[in-house]
C-alpha cells in the first residue's frame, strides 16, 4: 500500500495574511516529503522480516537518524515536563 501525495486542496491565495508562495512552498517542501517518508517506512516495515530480526534493530526508530529525533527516555530540546496532580 502506498500513500498518494495529494494536490493542494483549495486556492492558496484564499489565505488572507499569507502568501501564495508560503503555502505552495510548505506543500510541496514538509508535506509531499512528509509522504514519501512514509511511504519510505512503509516499504521497510513490510519487507521485515519480524520473526528474524534481532530486537535492537526493532527498537531503532526507523525514520530517524541517532540522535536525531525524540524516543523513548528522549525529550525535544526546551520541551517542559508537566507533572499531574
């Protein structure tokens, strides 16, 4: 299964206060790349072989580099931890 990358789904000069360019860029930048990773991930998860796989290398975060993203024990730089009461 692969995730189609949508077209733009209304006229980007209908957004008062942001240029045409902004949202066109945004959407062809974050969200179209935003879907072929996905689809990239997909691809790997799929062709995984679960059963044969070691552990460690189910428990790396298959779309981040080391380091490079938040897991588990891991917190976003300057993200404030809230304690329930």
């Amino acid at each position: 299964m692969e995730f189609a990358i949508l077209p733009l789904g209304f006229g980007p000069a209908r957004l008062t206060g942001l240029s045409k360019r902004l949202i066109t860029s945004y959407h062809a930048n974050n969200h179209t790349g935003a879907v072929k990773r996905l689809n990239a991930i997909h691809g790997r998860l799929s062709a995984l072989d679960f059963g044969g796989t070691p552990g460690f290398q189910l428990g790396e975060p298959l779309g981040c580099r080391p380091h490079g993203c938040p897991g588990r024990g891991h917190s976003h730089p300057g993200a404030r931890h809230v304690r329930a009461s």
